[in-house]
C-alpha cells in the first residue's frame, strides 16, 4: 500500500533533544493519591505479584490503579535482559513461584476485572523461557474468574523451542500481545538482546496456530525512528496479520537508559494512527500516553466488535 503523505503540521520535525529538558505539557500526570491506588497496591503486596506498572515506572499508573486495573508482572521482578528503554531490574531472577498463578486469579477476583492484562519479564534461564507459567496463569483464571478476559503481553522466546508458544496458544488467552518496540535500524542499542524478525515471525505463528485469537503490538516513538521506518513497521505487522496496533512516546526512565531524541507531538500521532487505520488494522491506539495495556479491557471490546462488523460486511 502506498504511504500516505503527512500534511505539513503534523510532520514529526521536532528538534533534537539536548541536556535536560523540560517535558511538554502533553504528556505530565499527576502524582497518584487516591484510596483505590493505595487499595491496588496493597492487594499487590499481599498477594506477593509484581506489577510492570511499578516496575517499568508507567506514567498511567495513578489512573489505572484508582480504577483497580493492574497488569500483573509474573515470573519475578528481575529480567535476564538489559533493554535500553526499559526500567525492569537485571540480573538472575529467582525461583519461579508456583503459587503465582492462583495468586495472579485471587487479585483478578478480588478486583472484580473484566479483563486482564498479564505479562512477565524475559526468562532467558528457563527451558521455554517461562511459557509454562503464562500457561498456569490462563488455566488459574479461567478455573477462578470464567467471566474475565484474558491478554497475554509476553517475550519473544528467542532460542526457545516452537512448543513454548504453541503451548501458550493452546490454553488460548483473548489477545496476544507481543511489542516489536521500535524499528529494525534502532534494535542493536535499544533491544539488544532481541531480533526484529523473531518477534515477527512470533506474531505470526500465532495466527497460523490459531486465527481466532487477537494479536496486537506495540511501537515506542521518540527513540530517533524516521517517519517511513514507522510506516514499514506497520506493513510488517499487517504481513503477519497483526490485529491491534498501539503506539506511545518513550520516557527516559534514568540518566542510564537511552535518552528521548524527540517528543513526538499529538497531531503526528493522530496522523500516524490515520495511517495505520488504512493499512487495514482493527484498531489503532496511538499519543503520546498510550501503552500496551492503556484501556485495555476498552480497546479489546472495541476490537471484537470491529472484527465483527467486518466479518458482517463480508456475508
């Protein structure tokens, strides 16, 4: 598909970032203080689960958490990889506990969720780089809370065996979610420990393994990506049948992790998800706040209902 021109306003033409700078109004949030975040937290820590909402310091963190919406972090607190972008500790994670998936079905209970977003860090220790513990959790769910939906944000399994995915697939989640993260020129210093086209052929496999479940990706923007690199990112998503395509501004978590090259303003994150809709994806999230989970349980009944209407259009 040829891509479409930009018009002028919204042509992603910031400057370059120098020293500390000041963030734009856009993209403040205020400090979190309500009774419902103080609640989810201590739900949380009681039921010992990690949540990537604390962990990767999310800037939606006081509105989710008043709302009792959490994405849950399994398989530990500490990852195996270094990612430039991402505030997740390094190092050799511990055991993996077998009481987090029935503790993972206690909070969604207990917080009465709809839908429920689940991911974990990257097990590069394990066998199947903790497969069988996203297994556990689906089962755990379904077992505990029928009712609630289930989307799975996980790793690439790289150097793991197909069955890790396959057996994911299998205890199938709603929404299975994967983040390409940035563009291919950017991985060596920003994904190091990852490869572009493993991750898309892991999207991919999902569809052929099972068409029916919803597949969705992520893009951070601000990173020093051009505007034609995007657009290829998503004809590769579109390639491998990508459903659902979410796209937010980077934040430099510390002085250690890679610095924002530019802020991406609203406008071109409106044009881009124009874009994005013409390539033919089912929804499309994209500002500067928007993250993987962002109103997640939202955009996965907005999901389901536009593949309904296109499979309505086709009769």
């Amino acid at each position: 598909m040829t891509d479409a021109v930009l018009p002028a306003s919204a042509q992603p033409t910031a400057p370059k970032l120098e020293g500390k700078v000041r963030k734009p109004d856009w993209i403040r949030v205020k400090a979190p203080t309500s009774v419902g975040f103080a609640e989810t937290r201590k739900l949380m820590r009681s039921l010992n689960l990690a949540t990537v909402c604390e962990e990767a310091a999310c800037p939606n963190i006081g509105e989710c958490w008043t709302k009792k919406h959490a994405t849950v972090m399994i398989l530990g607190d500490t990852c195996t990889r270094a990612c430039a972008f991402c505030n997740v500790k390094t190092g050799m994670p511990r055991a993996v506990d077998p009481l987090e998936p029935e503790h993972v079905a206690t909070a969604a209970a207990e917080l009465g969720l709809e839908h429920i977003v689940i991911t974990s860090v990257d097990r590069d220790d394990l066998p199947d780089g903790g497969a069988r513990q996203f297994v556990k959790v689906i089962e755990a769910l379904r077992r505990n809370t029928p009712s609630t939906t289930i989307e799975i944000l996980t790793p690439d399994f790289r150097n793991k065996p197909e069955a890790a995915i396959e057996a994911i697939v299998a205890a199938r989640p709603d929404v299975y979610n994967h983040n390409l993260e940035t563009v291919p020129r950017l991985y060596p210093t920003i994904r190091p420990g990852a490869r572009y086209y493993a991750s898309l052929r892991l999207l991919e496999s999902v569809k052929r393994l099972d068409p029916t479940i919803f597949t969705k990706s992520g893009l951070m923007t601000g990173l020093g990506e051009e505007r034609l690199e995007v657009h290829q990112v998503m004809d590769d998503m579109r390639s491998a049948d990508v459903d659902f395509l979410t796209m937010g501004q980077y934040l430099q978590p510390t002085p250690r992790h890679a610095k924002v090259v530019e802020f991406v303003t609203p406008q071109t994150f409106s044009a881009y998800a124009a874009i994005a809709r013409a390539k033919g994806f089912l929804l499309v999230a994209a500002s500067p706040l928007t993250r993987s989970s962002y109103h997640a349980g939202d955009d996965f009944a907005k999901m389901k209902a536009a593949r309904e209407a296109k499979l309505a259009g086709k009769r």
